[in-house]
C-alpha cells in the first residue's frame, strides 16, 4: 500500500473538507485517491505514508482495463451491496446512508446500532475484528463474500494482512479518519461511502447538514467571551494524562472560540494527543477557565488536593464525558457518532464554556461530580 501511483487523469470531484483522499470522474467512473501516514495512539507515524488507488465502476458499463495510470488498482463494482466494516464510525456513516442492512460483517458484538448487535451476536452477521487492534479475521471475512472490506488499519503490521484479503477477491477501502487534519474531514467520509453505495445526495445532503450546524455553532460562539480550556483525560498509572493539543481535535476546541491550554503547532505526524504528566499539568494548566477530565473509560481523578491548584476545579467549571453510553450495551454513541456528528460535539464545547448557555439537553459532556459509580472505567 506505500507504492506511490503517480497522479491520475480526470475531473475532480469536490470534496471540500478531507485532507487524506481525493476523487476524479472520467468515463463514467470514478478514480479516488487515498494517502495517509499511520499515526499510533497518542504517539508518532512510523513508516512510510500509506496511499490506496480505487477504481469505482457502476455495474452496468465495462470496467477499464487496470494497466497505466491504474495499474495496482483495486476495482470495485458499485453500487456495493455486502460491506465488510471493522469499526464503529464505518458503521454509523452507513447507517446515516440507510444502508445499514448491507453489512454482512463488522468488527464485533459492541455495535451501538441494535439490530446490527443482535445480528453479530446471533451469528446472522459475521464479528470480523475491530481494526484498532487486530487485522480482519480471514475465515469469517471471506465467508460472507462482502463486495468490499471498509478497513481501519491502526497499525503498520495490518498493511500485509490487507494485502493478502485483496490476494483472496475483496476489494479493501483503507479508512484514515483519524488522520484528517480538520475535524470536518472526517465527515467527507460520509460521501466516500455515498460513491460505494450509490447514495452520493444522501451523503452530500448530510454533510451539508453538518456544516450548516457548525457554522450556526461557530457564529455563537464568536457573541461569547473568549475562554481557555484544557482537554486533558486522566489515564490512570499514577499521573499519566492524554492532553489534546494538536490537529482535528484541538480544531474543533478553537472552533468554541477557546483558547487551548497546552495546545501545539498541527503535525501531521504527531497524534491530536501526547501523553503527559501531572506535574506537567501542574505547570502549565492551572489557569485554564474549564477542564474535560475523563472520557468514558477513563477512571476518576479525585486527588482533590492536587485538583484544588487548578482554577477550573475551584470555579466549578470541570466536566467530564460519558458519551452517551448505550443503557444496555457495552456500547457508547460518540465512538460511533461523534467523528461525523461533530456539530454534537462542539455544540457541548460550547454550553461548558459558558454557563449561561448551559439549559438544555447535553449529548456527550457533564459536570464532574467524583460520585461513587459515576463512570464507566472497566466496563468495557
């Protein structure tokens, strides 16, 4: 996947918001284009950028002949009717299409979605391995004869095994969605997915959608004072926290017209979060006015004396965010939902900055409260 196709001919078709793939049409089909370096959890890019040509050909015209500027190209007949997906945002950006009942295969039993959870668990539909850490499972994969394989690859090593699932008649669609540099990328995935399944104004009309609702989000918060935040979960390990400072994320942070405490220079090559210390923290964020301090795995932080040296703890303005877990499933609504509905997600951003917009309902975020039971940490 790192071999470098060289460019490709046609007219583009506008994808305004991703910075990982890229689409041209000629001849009735379309030729798309993707590139991204892989990126581990809160750490570096190692090894060289991983790129993927696709060659998009309705069923009813005859596809090209893969040689030039399309040689080592997968091709993929559309619309494809039996996906493949190893991982939850794959599936919400299907369900959204309305083609949830063409999968046939998903990473496995945690979906948020409840029919396709019965059907994983039932066996109806095959559990293939989530992507962030593991390859597809071969067996179970080539049993159900998808159309196309929708592949997270969180790892370098994963590359081979992708290799080897084309060697055996599926097509592989490499996601990077991690990896955009603006957090509205990761909703131009959406129209990826619409090119596939044959539902491009479904998808243009929901990323349209998005848009519209950041850009309301993004004019309310500019009526608001300026206010810093520090978007540091608690990792446990003694004093070990995953502080958002670059990229996608801290994007959309700014975008709550905040001033990000500890923020960095974007780098592709860097992930939206490093790994940092408390006594890091202690340094430099005790000024921040507002602090998100755990995500939903994450267990409670109740050092209180050390939580009292920062201003966020002492003015009440500390949150934390349980991501709309599923009331009966290992399950939760943002790792599905919140990497194309970040309007959702910034629109909390906003109510925790300023308490006068704080009436309402709340979709991920709530006020710390260091309550007994208040968490999820080990549940998952």
């Amino acid at each position: 996947m790192s071999h470098d196709p060289g460019p490709v001919e046609g007219k583009a078709v506008e994808m305004p918001y991703t910075g990982i793939f890229s689409v041209v049409e000629r001849h009735g089909y379309r030729v798309v284009d993707i590139e991204a370096s892989i990126v581990t959890w809160g750490g570096t890019a190692g090894g060289p950028p991983q790129r993927a040509r696709l060659v998009l050909v309705p069923r009813d015209i005859e596809p090209p002949t893969l040689s030039g500027d399309l040689a080592g190209a997968s091709l993929i007949r559309t619309p494809v009717e039996r996906i493949a997906v190893n991982d939850h945002p794959h599936e919400a950006m299907l369900r959204v299409l309305g083609v949830e009942d063409r999968i046939v295969a998903v990473g496995g039993s945690t979906s948020y979605d409840d029919d396709l959870r019965r059907k994983a668990r039932s066996g109806q539909i095959q559990q293939i391995g989530y992507g962030w850490h593991m390859p597809p499972t071969l067996d179970a994969l080539v049993a159900v004869r998808p159309d196309v394989l929708i592949a997270r690859m969180a790892d370098l090593t994963h590359t081979r095994h992708m290799e080897r699932v084309e060697s055996l008649g599926v097509p592989v669609v490499p996601t990077f969605i991690d990896a955009e540099p603006h957090y509205m990328g990761r909703v131009d995935w959406v129209r990826l997915m619409g090119l596939l399944t044959g539902k491009e104004a479904e998808a243009d009309a929901f990323v349209q959608m998005v848009a519209q609702e950041v850009d309301r989000l993004k004019s309310l918060a500019d009526g608001q004072p300026r206010r810093s935040i520090l978007w540091a979960w608690y990792r446990s390990a003694g004093n070990r926290w995953a502080v958002t400072q670059r990229n996608s994320d801290a994007a959309l942070l700014r975008d709550a017209n905040a001033e990000l405490v500890m923020g960095a220079e974007d780098d592709p090559e860097l992930d939206t979060f490093s790994d940092l210390s408390t006594e890091r923290l202690l340094r430099d964020a005790t000024d921040a006015d507002c602090w998100m301090i755990r995500d939903p795995l994450s267990p409670r932080f109740d050092d209180h004396a050390v939580l009292a040296r920062f201003k966020a703890y002492r003015e009440g303005c500390v949150f934390w965010e349980p991501g709309k877990r599923h009331p009966t499933a290992d399950s939760w609504e943002v790792w599905e939902m919140g990497d194309i509905r970040p309007d959702w997600r910034l629109g909390d951003v906003i109510k925790m900055l300023h308490p006068e917009l704080r009436d309402g309902d709340w979709r991920y975020l709530a006020l710390e409260t260091w309550e007994a039971g208040h968490g999820g940490a080990s549940q998952h």
